[in-house]
C-alpha cells in the first residue's frame, strides 16, 4: 500500500499565512511528499514513529527538520 500523506486540517487564513511567510504551499509540500522548510523527499520509513507522521501531516517537517526545531528525545 502506498502512503498519501492527507495535510491536516487549517483555516484558510492559517495556511495562506504560512504561505506568505514561507514562500511554501504547506498542503502542497504535505502530498508531494517533500518537506515544507528543506524540500527533501519524506517516506514514511524516514519519520520515527507515530507523532513524529502526525506532525508531518500538521507541519510538513522531514524528520531532520522536526528534529533540529523540537530537539531529538
């Protein structure tokens, strides 16, 4: 089975926000697999574990990004 990341929900006013500080479409970053701060290409197997997906869904971090903005546990 394949992985299709499903961005989480944001009011248009939050995601158009972003968009304008970051130059990056969040939702669009989310489904094309790439991270929205770095552009690397996200797999399922690169994200540690359950919050660490869930966070990619909300935010659009790779796992380098998530970790160098939250800290490594």
């Amino acid at each position: 089975m394949e992985w299709r990341p499903i961005p989480a929900e944001k009011t248009p006013e939050l995601d158009r926000a972003i968009k304008k500080i970051t130059g990056v479409d969040r939702q669009e970053s989310i489904r094309s697999k790439r991270c929205a701060l770095c552009a690397a290409a996200v797999t399922l197997k690169s994200l540690s574990g359950f919050q660490s997906i869930e966070e990619y869904h909300n935010s659009g971090m790779c796992q380098k990004c998530q970790d160098k903005f939250f800290g490594k546990d």
